[in-house]
RNA sequence: GGCCCCAUCAUCUAGAGGCCUAGGAUACCGGGCUUUCAUCCCGGACACACGGGUUCGAAUCCCGUUGGGGUCACCA
C-alpha cells in the first residue's frame, strides 16, 4: 500500500509555493498507485505557530484540489493529524530510547551550550555538543527530579557511517561524525520535527517519503531514530528546492511564494498545477501541457531530475494563458464572474465578451484591463482627438443611421467612411477606438461596439466631440 | 568553512556511448496574417562549465577542478 504525506508547519500566512510542489508530487504519486495521501500538520514549534496558518494551508490545498485522503478535518485510521496533540505519542517512544541508551537527558543550559559553540567555532571544529550530559546520566536525572529542565537528545554514535538510498540521487552515505547529538525532546515537552516525522512517519505506515531537497541532510539523524527503534525504513525521495532566478532557495523576498497569490493574480489550479509539474520533470513525450490525469499516468519519482529548477512566472503566465484559450465560453464567464465577484459584474457582458478577450488574456485578472471599457465609459483618452473632432463628427452621424446594429454591419458601414475621408484604415479605426474605449489596445472593435450598444456609442461619440 | 547534493541555450528541459553539425517549450529578435492588441504561421540568435582519462567513438562512463545549491538550532 503505498502511502504518502507532506507536513506542513502552520507558521506563515498559506502553503508556500514550494511545498505545494511537493504536496502535488506525493498526491499524483499516491493516486497513481491507488494509494493514500495524509496531511500531517507539523505543529510542534509553539514560538512561531501563526494563529490561521493551518486553515488557510488547508483551504488553499483544497483550492487547488490537492485533497487529503487522511487530515485533521477528515480524521482516519492514524488520528490525531495535528503533532501538538500527540505528545504522549512521543514521550512515550523517546523513553523507550532513553531505556535503549540510544538517547539520553541533557540539562545543559542555553550559556553553557552557547559557551561551547563560540569555542568551539574559535577552534575551528564543528560546533555540536559535547556529551556532557552522556556519562553523568544519573546525575542527571536527579536534577531532573529536582525540576530542573532538561531535553532528551539522540545519542549519536561516534565515526560510523550511515548509508540510505534515495529514488531520485541513489545511494547517499554521511559519517556520522558530521551529526550533532540532536534534540529530540525539547524542554517544553514538543518533539523536534526530528523525532516526530520519523515516529509518525512509522506509525502512520508512511510507505515513501518524498520531500524536499533540503531533508537530505537530516535524513542520517532520521535513520539512525528508525535503526535505534528497530523499525523499517521507508522510501527516500528528495525533490529539488525551486529556485530564485538567482539560484537560490525559493524565498518570499525574491519572489511570491503563497500559493494563494497565484489565484489571487488570476491564475488557474490545473494552469500551476501543470507548470509545477515540469519542475524537474518532464513528459515521455516532451508535452508541455497536459491534464492531472495524464500525469498522473505517466509520471515515475525515476523520472524526476535531482537539479533546481527556477521557477519562472514568464512561462507560467503563457501556460495560464493557454488554459484560458482552452476553456469553453461559459467555463471562462463563471470564472470571470466568481474572480471579480466584488464587482458585481454585469452577467451578459461578461457572456458576450468572453470569445473576445479569450485570447488576449493571460490570467482572469487581465479581464478588466483589457475589457473595463465595456462596463463604464471612458475617463480619459490614450490618445489626443483633439484634431479628430471632424472624424468622429462624421462617425457620429454614419453610426445614428445605422439600424442593425450587429459587427458585421457597423463594419460595413463604416468602412467606406474612411475612404471617403481619405483617412486611412488604421487611423480611422485607432480614432473611433479611443472614443469608444479610451485605450488603444482593446478587442475587436466593431464586436465590442455591438456589445456597448447604439445608444451607448452614440454618447460616448458626442462626448468626444465635447471633450 | 565542514559535510551533502548538483552541473545541456537567459529559463524549463529532451538526451541513459554512435540516431546530436544537440531536439522541444518559454522569453527575446525578425517576417507573414490583421482595423489595435492578442491568437496563429514562418524564420533567427542562443547551450553540452573546464581539464584529464576509459573507448574505434562521450553531452552521455570515471577522476579532478571550477561553479551553484542545501545543511550545519530546544525551526520545520
């Protein structure tokens, strides 16, 4: 059974980009092989917990249709999902290592173990601590009965090496003499991420784990826990990080990282979804675009390349625009509609004017810049009509003769207007556009026309007249 | 800095020894279509980091160098 997760820490404003990523890699994987998907919430750190952060991870997953088989809202068979209430969970299997001797008590303070790494820095080896506490445990312990604070740290073994296979970069090996004796318990009584991703990860039958590139280093620690409680290891896949155009760690100082942005920017799920997708993998076929269900069928963690990928909004912006050109008139209206919903657009505008703008806009947000004109009249004009006033004098009265008003007859109407005005075709078309909509750049002009209505036209001609 | 990961056009990538005078996509530049813009079509410029091996033959395998990234917390 295969069995994935991600875990999110609620401890910014919404999913980060990046973890959305991962989060779609574990659930294609999952699906593909009729598997389960868990959202774990990894709320152990209490000092930067963000109060709305979990809801809004939640929400935004589902936004994108990244649905957990097992969470906090659903439940399952592994209940609770929140780490913050499983805690005896972890008390209970930390002690048991304690008993093993492969973990023990520290009650070093936070002066003494600052001490110790400035000294050590001084001498130029690797800050870690020094064990200390390991060889006067029963001392230890009694301070700890006398309420002192203590943590349980992992007792890591000296000089050995630890080896594990990963899918993406293979046979991955550390010597231990580069780990720290790491925290397991904190003083609060909270598991480091450390302990409780590798107790969960077990006791929720986790069967891969795919996460990101930047675990590979913690992955050793995370072994020597599944060695010390005897426990099988899952499947190891490490992703690569997105990158910044500069190659560094996806960070929200350099680039949007809330997945939530992106569809506040008019950007569509599958549009995201399936640019995500190309990042560090690519179709058998060398498709750009393609559906979640194709991914889903063609998509192997072989198959994903171990190099980081910059995340470039350019052509995430043209894939977008690409799934909007694909959706059906009414598909794209409704969508129109429910991104502007605080505008309270006028349904049949919408309706006729989405097969107009369908291939101009990139995102639903670009709706109303290219289309605003057909919901008010225009404030100002792109271009001067001030020695256009004869022209639209002229249009003024062509267009108050014409009766059926469609495209196709405002075209042919006015057409030879500009010839008998010796004007040509570009200009007189640029000029009534400007009237009409006071940009220079709009959908097709008669079409828009049609939409705005006779009356509607014949007011904004005699109000260029006036300007 | 130590350790670990990585290395094909500006960017995403194809490529698993001969099919590669390196293919596609985005972006960019030019042209066509066109009542603006966009779509669409055609064309262009642009890459195997470097140095050693192995081999009849290397973008592809090995080693080194360089470069980039990640990680070194009672954060995840």
């Amino acid at each position: 059974m295969v069995r994935t997760r991600i875990a999110p820490s609620p401890t910014g404003e919404d999913i980060h980009i990046g973890n959305l990523y991962t989060a779609y890699i574990n659930w294609v994987f999952a699906k593909k092989y009729d598997g389960k998907f868990i959202v774990r919430i990894e709320d152990t750190d209490r000092s930067r917990l963000v109060a709305g952060a979990e809801d809004k991870i939640l929400s935004s997953l589902k936004a994108f249709g990244i649905e957990a088989d097992e969470d906090v809202l659903k439940g399952g068979e592994f209940e609770p999902y929140r780490q913050s209430e499983r805690l005896e969970i972890y008390k209970k299997h930390v002690l048991e290592l304690v008993d093993k001797e492969k973990a023990y008590y520290c009650t070093c303070t936070q002066d003494r173990l600052d001490f110790i790494r400035a000294k050590m820095q001084k001498e130029k080896i690797l800050p870690r601590y020094d064990k200390h506490c390991l060889s006067k445990q029963e001392e230890v312990k009694k301070e700890i009965s006398e309420g002192k604070k203590y943590v349980i740290r992992l007792n890591v073994p000296v000089d050995e090496i630890v080896e594990f296979e990963d899918v993406i970069r293979g046979v991955i090996s550390i010597n231990t003499s580069s780990l720290d004796d790491q925290v397991l318990l904190k003083s609060d009584g909270f598991p480091t991420y450390h302990l409780a991703v590798v107790i969960d990860d077990h006791l929720m039958e986790i069967s891969h784990v795919i996460r990101a590139e930047e675990w590979i280093s913690s992955t050793p620690k995370h072994i020597l826990l599944y060695q010390a409680f005897e426990w099988d290891l899952p499947i190891f896949a490490h992703v690569p990080i997105l990158r910044n155009p500069d190659k560094s760690k996806l960070s929200k100082r350099k680039n949007p990282v809330w997945a939530s942005w992106y569809l506040e920017e008019g950007f569509l799920p599958q549009a995201v979804l399936n640019y995500l997708s190309l990042m560090g993998w690519s179709h058998p076929e060398e498709k750009d675009i393609f559906d979640t269900e194709e991914f889903i069928n063609t998509f192997t963690l072989e198959r994903i390349s171990p190099v980081g990928p910059v995340f470039d909004i350019k052509k995430l912006t043209w894939m977008n625009g690409q799934y909007i050109m694909r959706l059906t008139d009414e598909d794209l209206k409704t969508k129109i509609l429910d991104f502007f919903k605080n505008e309270n657009l006028d349904e049949e505008i919408v309706a006729k004017s989405t097969p107009l703008i369908k291939e101009r806009i990139k995102t639903l947000k670009d709706y109303l810049n290219i289309a605003k004109f057909l919901f008010q009249k225009p404030t100002e004009y792109e271009i001067s009509l001030m020695d256009k006033k004869n022209i639209i004098a002229q249009i003024l009265r062509k267009v108050e003769n014409i009766d059926d008003f469609s495209a196709k007859n405002i075209g042919d109407c006015l057409q030879p207007l500009a010839v008998k005005l010796e004007v040509s075709n570009s200009d007189f078309f640029m000029t009534l556009r400007v009237v009409m909509s006071g940009k220079k750049i709009t959908p097709p002009l008669s079409e828009s026309m049609e939409i705005l209505g006779k009356d509607e036209c014949l007011e904004r001609l005699r109000a260029a007249i006036l300007d």
